[in-house]
C-alpha cells in the first residue's frame, strides 16, 4: 500500500469512517467537488426533507439560466468527502452539479452505501446510470434547449421539468419511466420580475390542466437558504 493511500486510511480514521471493509483505491479516488452541505431539500417530491448535497464541478450542458458555478472546484478524495458529510447527523445524501453523472460514482458510492447512506442523484439525464447505483434517481432534461441531446437516462423515480413556456408534449415518451411528475417554473435572473410572474403563473396553470403533474417550487430560493 503506497504512503499515500495510508495516510487516507488514517485521516479516514481521524474522521470517524474508517471501515475495515473499505477498498483503499476506493478511499482515494478523487472528484471535482463545488460544494458540501447540509439543508432541506427545496424541490420535487423530497421537499421539505433534510439531506447533505454533494455538488459536482463539470457539466456537459450550458444552460441560459443555471445558477451553479460548475466549472470552479477542488478536488476531493473519498476520505476528505467522507470527513465532511460525516459532520452532520442525516443519511441522506443528493449528487448533484453539475452534472454528477459525468463521474465514476461507483467508488464514493460504495464507502458511502457501506456506512447504509441513501443515494439520490439530480442529473440532466444524458447519461445512462449504472443499475444499482443511485437508490432515488431524479432527471431533470434539458431538451427544451437543446433538442438534439438525447436523454439516455428513461427512468428514475422523478422526472423534473423546468418550465420556460415549452410544449410539454416534448415528455410524451418519457412519463411512463418515471413514478412522480414535477413541472417546476424556472426562475430566471436575466428576465424581468413580470415575465418570472408570467412563468409561475403559466406554471400553475399547466399543472390545473394536466393533473398527472405537481408543482415543484425551488423552496430554498424563497428561503434564502442553499
Ligand atoms: S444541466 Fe443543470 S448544471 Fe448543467 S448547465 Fe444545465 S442547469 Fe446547469
């Protein structure tokens, strides 16, 4: 075993994780990490609910109105992950970004699933995930901007779709992959408050007319929160 990876094994036991079974190339593995934290879940079908989000640097989509620094980040080891979600008492864990399916997440999955953390993941949906991977898999496309990516991941357990005035026939082949429809407006900076009104209320009025749908509401921007 190299000095390097011992003494991930070691700042892993100072951190509280340390767990015989753990692969040592596991434990060093390293990701593009944004941010960690801890706060309640603002939107879809987990609202409401505490949960430590992992976000991701890197995504492979541009989006006009996406809010996350995604292409500025530190490399984390799956020991120095382990270190700061292990701070906080909930088993809830969310991938996210970015766009977290971009990563080999099997490693920091595996240290994670052996300490019994549930795995959700918030991905564009462009990239099919492994079978067993994520326990709670919610895809939010992207195809009202960009039309010709195809969506690879067909099922999950919620589909995410933030509306910005589009057909919401483009959905058609893929609500029955999933278990729970949300139809979330966006919010958008670079427009004014009255077409961020319009949006919300467009929203609403699509959920009244197509019931399958909820409404999902980025909470913690209300808030103020993450
Ligand atoms: S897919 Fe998500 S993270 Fe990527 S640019 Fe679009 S909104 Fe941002």
């Amino acid at each position: 075993m190299s000095q390097e990876v011992v003494d991930e094994f070691t700042a892993c036991e100072i951190a509280g994780g340390f767990r015989g079974g753990d692969d040592a190339g596991d434990l060093a593995t390293t990701y593009p990490i944004v941010e960690i934290f801890h706060s309640v879940q603002g939107e879809g079908a987990h609202s409401g609910s505490p949960r430590i989000f992992i976000r991701f640097g890197r995504c492979n989509l541009r989006c006009e109105w996406c809010d996350t620094n995604f292409d500025e980040w530190k490399d984390f080891t799956v020991v120095d992950i382990l270190g700061e979600i292990m701070q906080y008492d909930c088993q809830n864990i969310v991938f996210t970004g970015g766009e977290p399916a971009l990563q080999d997440l099997w490693p920091l999955a595996r240290c994670l699933k052996a300490r019994e953390y549930h795995l959700s993941i918030e991905t564009n949906g462009t990239i099919e995930l492994p079978d067993g991977l994520i326990d709670w898999v919610c895809v939010s496309p992207k195809d009202q901007l960009y039309p010709d990516v195809g969506i690879k991941q067909r099922s999950g357990d919620e589909l995410k779709v933030v509306f910005c005035g589009q057909d919401l026939s483009l959905y058609d082949e893929l609500i029955d992959g999933f278990d729970h429809l949300f139809l979330q407006p966006c919010y958008f900076e670079n427009e004014s408050v009255e077409w961020n009104g319009h949006n919300f209320q467009a929203t609403e009025s699509l959920v009244k007319a197509n019931p399958g749908w909820r409404l999902s509401l980025q909470t913690q921007k209300w808030l103020g929160v993450l």
